[in-house]
C-alpha cells in the first residue's frame, strides 16, 4: 500500500479571500470560490453509494464479547452495514415511517447514543421528509430533574421516540409521560441477517446476525408496548418511498438540534437538507483529496451535536467513507475503549475536542502498538469545539515526526448549531493552535467593530432558517442584512495578510471590565490559563467583572491532582486538592501566567479556588457536550467567586499570589 499523502499543500485547496468593506465600517469576508452545486437533499448520496458501491462498509461498531461458562469473555467483534445493506434497511424504515403518519408536524426524536440503528434512523426519517431530532443523551442519563428534556419534548410534540434502550432510558421516559403521544421503539434488539458480524481486528467482514424481537420484562406504561427496530424492517414498499423522497427539497427540514441552553429549554435549530448538502459541497471544495482517498473514521462525537452529527456523519456518507462508531468517550475508563478501537480500524482523519486530544497524547506516549497504528493511513487531525491548547499541538506533530517521519496536519474549523456547522476552514498548516480558517465557498462573513473587538457574523446557504417554533427568537438572531448574530469575536492572524486566517477572540458576552476600566478577554485567557495550570487544570471560570483584579475558580484534571498529591488512591478529593503539591503546582501555574503576561492585569490572575463540586448539567455550568458555561457557572458559583475575592486566610481553598 502506498503511503498516504500528508502534504497540505496537495490535501487542501489554496488560501483565498476577499474583502468588501462596508459604509458603516464593517466588512465582509468571502471565498473568491463560487460554492458548487450539490445534493437536493442527503438521500441522494445513500442511493448513490448503494448503487456504485454495494459492498463497501458504511457503518460499523464494535459489540461485546460473550462470556461462556468457564468465564472467559471473547474478543469483541465488529458489526457492519454496507452501503446497500443500509440503503434496504432505509427504505424498509421509512415506510414505516410512512405508515405511522409521521411528519413535519409529528417529527422523530431520538434518545440515544450513537449506534448503527440511530443512524439509518436518522436516515430513514430524512429519506421521506420527516424532520429527526437527536436529544443529547445526558439530557436522559446525566439529568437529576430532566427539566430540559420534558421542555424539548413539549416543544417537539414528536410522533415517535426512538431510544436506545428501555431499561437505561426508563427514568427518563417515566418523566416525559403525559407530555406526548408519541409511540415508543427500542434499538437495543438486533436487526435481521442485513446487519452482520465480524471477528478479528478489521470492521468489515460479513456473518448472519440472528435477531430479536423482544429486550426483556417492561412493566411500566406505554413502554410496555414499544416497538422493536427489527420489527419496523417486516415491510418495505420501495415505489411510496420513492415518491415521499421526490418531494423532498432543499427547504425541507432534515433535523431539529437542540443547542445546551444555560438557562430554561434548549433552542431547535432548524436544519434543512440546503444546509446540510451546501455545507459539504464547501467541504468538499476546500479538502479535495477526499475525492481521492474514502475517509474512514473513528468517532464517538454524538449525534445530538452539530460536530458529530453534521460536520463528520455527512462527509463520510457524502464521500462513500467508513464510519466506525466509538462508543468510548474522553474520560478516564472510558477513553480505552476508544484506544482499542483506533488500534482495530486506524483512521484517515482523525477528529476529536481538546479533552480527546489530552488523553490520546499521554496514550500515544505510552503505547508504540498505538502509535503505529493509529499515524498508519492518518492524513489529517481536525480539532473543534473548543480552542487546542499549544502543548498537545506541539505533541501532536511530534509525536506524528517520531511515528511516521513528517508532521500530520493540523486543522480546524469554526461555525456553530445555526451554521450546519462549517463556517471557516483552516484547510491549511496554520503556524499554531487557534487559527480558525477562512470563509468557506458560499458563506459571507461580516467583521463588525464591537468593544474594541470585531464580532462575527454569518450568512450563506449553510445558515438555519429559524428556531423550532420560536419566532421570536428567529427574529432577533439576524442583523438588518441577514447575517446570523452568533455572538463571537475574531481577530485576523496578521492584518497584513488576510489569507492567513482568522483566530477565535472570545465570546462577546463573556468579556468583561475589571474596575480600573481595563476590558478582560475571556476565551484567549481561558486558553492561556489552562496551559500555565496544566496539569491541575482542566479548566477555569475567569472571575473578576466589576472587580480590582482578575481571578480563576479551577475545575480540576481529578486523574493528574490524585497522581501529584502522592496521597493514597482512596483518599477523598477535598484531600487531594487540599495536598501541598496540588496547591504548590497551581500557585506556580500561576506565576507562570503573570510572568508571559507581563504583569498586565487583564491578562493573569492573582487567586483561584480549585472546585470540589463538579459542574452541573443542570444549572447549565456544562453543556452535554463537556463545555464550560461561563455566565452560568458565575452565577450558580456565587458563593465561592465571593470567597475568592475575600481574605486569602479566610478561605483554606484559595491559592493566592
């Protein structure tokens, strides 16, 4: 096999931008690039893989071994779905669908991780027009009160529940009784023979899957009575199928995605099948080689997320690629599971958040057998959702120069929910961590001066057309020339050289001006704070607005503060973070800060109070995803953002300069 190309000049299209500027002193950023022309609607790519490409695997995901009576557990295998094999399931899904009258008014909504099942659902429901909604699953799991969950449902009014299974997801649907009649399906059964099994290291193989129709003893109502997903496969009646799919156009709505919501229930945003296929047509356009090279990849981005579920599930069926489901998760335990599979099916590109990438460094360090197969075919790492601290960039690439001799490029993107997500396109080797790209074809971008910043705005056919019945909400989300309010900051690389991109500057709603006057830019120092605090930080809320000086509550990387500490592995966590060590590292993090920032008071923190209490998914100081909500968590914080700003001896808590 040859080697993979990994020269970003022959990956990517070349840099180009130009600039408009406006009477009010705003300008407007574009791709010289027309966006091509592209799919009526996602469907189209299924049909086609499944007609070019019958055998090639779509979908796969690893399933446990069993355990036979002498106690011995076999080696996981793998299930797959090719093309053709999904196409089948599809048109037998939908005309259930079609059956059980669902519809733009009666939508999907689907409560699982992702799975095989999830994912021909999802397509199912889009092949006949009826808008999918995938709800986070920690809105289910996660949740003590499931208030945001009962306010999608209502919201929502779906005919159908999808869930993954009814034992995990009993509590949740218990809570969301009364609040719709919708028909409840399990995917935990099995799906018939379509859906085979292999073992050994490689997705791909084909045997039988024997399937079951029922999941266990349910006694509580209605999901006493839910359906199976092999029992929505008896029937399929390809002609109707074809005709709900000639009706869908580029305005018909594809999915509702629930933005996290810090405050009451989550936001749907409306995603048409327009801005579905334009956002990989410009994909497409800035990453060229994916014509060349099927991507085959290994994520466990969930579905409920733009990310995942947008940016990654859709280049891969729109390229005829392999998409291996990671049921593992960056968290310690969790994240082995996403070590062996990387080990099984080495991916083309690899994408990931920051906190992926922190714990597949420390691995790719320990492990040569990972770090063989896992730089193999790799041509691209991608990393979004939150900025990359430099040191796992530097990692990165020298872990790539170790591995296979030459560095593996590092890209990234930037957009949101309302954007489907791509927005810019870093498609080249930028020089460090944070550069966000440049407008992709088909997509404007307005610079508008704001605080001494420059807020981005977003137009293009990749843009919602609203919020899910929130006209409200529609109305005042775009400025007078039609450009979505996302409400960030970006500055340009080098003003000099505009093609060298643009860098995330914070949210314009998190800065803030300490007393002397002085603004405080929240995300550029969230980013350096986490780098001068490692390895006690995993992240911090920056405190300080209306106050003399800046200060961090730190949420603790709990893994490398017990392994500092030297205390014994049961020792409680208020012990741990109490430890000299602990408190001697985060005092000397940040005096690291306050020496690159020369002293400036706006760009260091003279306190931090280290967090026992994690953050709550319901106050929404985190969102499903892992990210940090600054404005929510100040606010149900606020005890302890004021014990850091009393007397250092007051508090034992508090490290102070």
């Amino acid at each position: 096999m040859n080697p993979p190309e990994r020269n970003p000049a022959r990956l990517f299209a070349p840099q180009r931008i130009q600039i408009t500027p406006l009477p009010d002193g705003s300008r407007v950023l574009e791709s010289p690039d027309p966006l091509g022309s592209h799919a009526r609607a996602v469907g189209e790519w299924l049909e086609h893989w499944a007609r070019t490409a019958p055998d090639a695997p779509f979908l796969s995901e690893r399933v446990a071994g069993t355990t036979s009576s002498s106690g011995a557990t076999a080696t996981p295998q793998w299930r797959t779905v090719t093309y053709a094999q999904a196409h089948q399931q599809v048109l037998a899904l939908a005309t259930w669908m079609l059956d059980a009258g669902l519809s733009p008014e009666r939508p999907l909504a689907i409560l699982s991780d992702n799975s095989i099942e999830h994912g021909l659902l999802m397509l199912a429901a889009q092949q006949v027009g009826v808008p999918v909604a995938p709800v986070s699953v920690a809105y289910s799991l996660a949740s003590s009160d499931h208030l945001k969950l009962r306010g999608i449902i209502e919201l929502l009014t779906p005919g159908v529940i999808a869930v993954g299974s009814l034992s995990a997801y009993a509590k949740a649907l218990q809570a969301i009784e009364g609040l719709h009649e919708a028909r409840i399906v399990t995917l935990a059964a099995q799906s018939p023979a379509s859906v085979s099994t292999s073992s050994g290291a490689q997705p791909g193989l084909h045997e039988p899957k024997t399937p079951n129709t029922t999941e266990g003893s349910v006694s509580a109502q209605p999901m006493a009575t839910a359906l199976t997903y092999a029992s929505l496969l008896a029937r399929t009646d390809a002609a109707r199928v074809a005709a709900a799919f000639a009706r869908v156009g580029p305005d018909t709505i594809a999915k509702i995605l629930f933005t996290s919501g810090s405050t009451g229930t989550p936001k749907g945003v409306i995603n048409t099948q327009r801005m579905l296929c334009a956002s990989q047509q410009a994909k497409a356009q800035v990453w060229p080689f994916l014509a060349n090279t099927s991507p085959v990849i290994v994520d466990w981005l969930p579905w409920s997320h733009t990310f995942g579920g947008n940016h990654n599930f859709y280049l891969v069926l729109r390229h005829g690629g392999h998409l291996c489901v990671d049921a593992g998760k960056p968290a310690p335990g969790l994240v082995d599971i996403t070590l062996a599979n990387l080990k099984a099916a080495p991916p083309t590109i690899y994408f990931n958040v920051p906190r992926g990438f922190d714990l597949l460094v420390q691995a790719l360090r320990q492990d040569a057998e990972l770090r063989e197969r896992f730089f193999s075919r790799l041509q691209a790492i991608f990393y979004a959702a939150a900025a990359l601290p430099q040191p796992l960039w530097d990692a990165l690439t020298e872990l790539a120069i170790q591995t296979v001799g030459e560095p593996v490029a590092l890209v990234s993107a930037w957009g949101s929910t309302e954007t489907s997500p791509l927005a810019t396109d870093c498609h080249f080797q930028a020089e460090r961590a944070g550069v966000i790209g440049l407008p992709v074809p088909g997509t404007a971008l307005r610079l508008v001066p704001s605080a001494g910043k420059l807020e981005i705005r977003v137009r293009g056919p990749n843009v919602m057309p609203g919020y899910w019945r929130r006209p409200e909400l529609t109305a005042s989300a775009f400025d007078e020339l039609g450009f979505y309010r996302i409400g960030d900051a970006v500055r340009f690389v080098d003003e000099h050289r505009p093609e060298a991109g643009l860098m995330f500057d914070g949210r314009i709603a998190e800065d803030f001006k300490l007393t002397s006057g002085t603004w405080v830019s929240v995300g550029g120092l969230r980013v350096r704070a986490v780098e001068c605090l490692a390895p006690v930080a995993q992240d911090v809320v920056v405190c300080g607005h209306d106050r003399d000086e800046v200060a961090f509550l730190v949420v603790p990387n709990v893994p490398a503060c017990r392994a500092l500490s030297g205390l014994p592995a049961d020792a409680s966590l208020s012990a741990v973070l109490a430890s000299d060590p602990v408190r001697g590292a985060l005092r000397a993090g940040l005096q690291r800060l306050k020496a690159d920032a020369g002293g400036a008071s706006s760009l260091h923190a003279r306190r931090a109070l280290l967090l026992e209490a994690p953050l709550s998914i319901d106050a929404g100081e985190i969102t499903d995803k892992g990210y940090l909500n600054q404005r929510a968590a100040l606010t149900h914080r606020a005890d302890q953002v004021a014990a850091l700003y009393a007397s250092p001896k007051a508090d034992p808590r508090v490290v102070a300069l």
